[in-house]
C-alpha cells in the first residue's frame, strides 16, 4: 500500500544519545528498499552536513527543510535560497539582538560568530564545536544561502519573525530556530518526489520528531512521530511510536503490517 517513506534523522533515524542509526532502523530501510519502496532523507541539514549513514542507501534527499532537493545522484529538483537582501536584513537584527546567525551553503556551515549555545547545539550533534566563521555576505555572493539558522530564544523568535513575513521559521531546538522562505517546508519537498515518482501523496509514510517535521508529517498519507518527538509532533502524527533507541521506526512499520 505504501510506495514511499520520509525520514527525519536527527531524533528519528538517528539517536540523539548514541549518534548513531539502531540496527532494528537500518534493517528495516534496507527491507523496505528491498521490496521497491522509495526511501528519501527530509533534514534541516544541508548535503555537507550529513551524518555518517554507511550502509544506507537513500532514493533522494530533502534538505535544508525543502529548500534543496535532490536525488541521489545530484540532479537538483527543486531549490530556493535566502537572497542576499534577506540575510542581510537578518545579519542587522542579529547584530541587533546579540545572536549569531548561521547560513548552510553548498560549502557547508558559516557563522557570523559563534557563542555557547551554537557550542551545545553542535555537540549535541555530533558535530565540529567551532564551525567556519566569516563575512556571509561575502560568501554567499559565490554559494547560495540554503537556509538561516538563527541562534535566538522562542521569544525572540516570535518577535523577530514579524520583521521577515516572506520567511517561515521552524524548531527543532530550544537553542536556534532554521528559517527558511515562506512555502518552503519538508511537505513541499515531500510533494516534489510524490511528483517525480508519480506516486499519490495517500501512499506516503513520514517518520519525525523535531518541530520542523510537523508539516510533513500532517502531509503525508500517514504521519509517525517518534516517541521522543516534540508535543507539536505527536498532535500532528497519526501514530506515535516508541523511542529512536527503542526500535521506534520498526515499531510503526510493524504497526502499519509494512514489515
């Protein structure tokens, strides 16, 4: 019945605790791709960024939360960027406010500057404490902007985001909110593969746990939350499961007789 499957994966393939992919998830990718089925990453990450995933093989990947979408062998399918206006504008209210901003590009991530809460996001990651710092303006003049990540509180994200009503903001932190232009989301990614493939949306599964993945969960035929995900999340999910470290991927699909 279902054709294809979206995966979140920090907090949903991959564990926030171990940083790493539970057997009992890789196991059931590699069976769902057996039997035909179409499996695509949905990130607010960008290409660079990716965690290690050996031994997983993917048909696509949504990145930056539907702002770059590509397939496996790079053929880009739909992309939108900050313009260079906008991330000046919000280069002046970080500034403002006294917040770094962070931009992922095709080169990787770039900070403005970099202050402990950046520090504790990135750990809890799994990734580089101190990232590229440098002028944003000057970089994204030779690589797109994909996709602001503003480390600001939800306060501040509340307030700012009255400045930027052609943007959307999205949360899968406390410590930083990714903005991105407004219609971009991973639903919208999720709908450029539904077209690619020609299959219909009724025959989708999405799998999430952030903030960010809420659109697409509600999006797709069915919606999964992880049993770690985000209140938001769980209301907006058809089903909630167990834990990323408690076999919760496997867990729906056995749920929903896929596996």
């Amino acid at each position: 019945m279902y054709e294809i499957f979206f995966f979140d994966i920090d907090g949903t393939l991959r564990s926030f605790e171990t940083h790493e992919v539970p057997a009992s998830a890789r196991e059931a990718l590699a069976r769902l791709r057996g039997r035909g089925a179409k499996v695509i990453i949905a990130t607010g990450r960008d290409r660079r960024s990716l965690p290690p995933l050996e031994g997983l093989t993917f048909d696509g990947y949504i990145l930056v939360n539907g702002g770059h979408c590509l397939t496996t062998d790079g053929e880009v399918l739909a992309e939108r960027p900050i313009p260079m206006e906008i991330l000046d504008r919000m280069l002046h209210v970080g500034m403002r406010e006294g917040f770094p901003v962070s931009m992922l590009t095709d080169e990787g991530m770039v900070a403005s500057s970099v202050n402990d809460g950046m520090r504790e996001f990135l750990g809890a990651l799994g990734m580089p404490l101190d990232p590229a710092v440098a002028d944003l303006r000057e970089v994204a003049q030779r690589t797109p902007c994909r996709q602001m990540c503003v480390f600001m509180s939800p306060e501040q994200e509340e307030r700012i985001m009255r400045e930027f009503p052609e943007c959307v903001s999205s949360r899968w932190s406390p410590l930083m909110a990714d903005i991105n232009m407004r219609g971009v989301t991973k639903a919208s990614g999720m709908d450029v593969f539904l077209r690619h493939y020609g299959i219909d949306r009724s025959r989708s599964m999405a799998f999430g746990d952030g903030g960010n993945d809420v659109e697409m969960i509600r999006h797709a035929g069915v919606g999964v939350a992880l049993g770690n995900a985000v209140d938001a999340a769980k209301r907006a999910a058809d089903y909630v499961t167990a834990t990323v470290d408690d076999d919760g991927v496997l867990r729906a699909l056995q749920h929903y007789e896929v596996l």
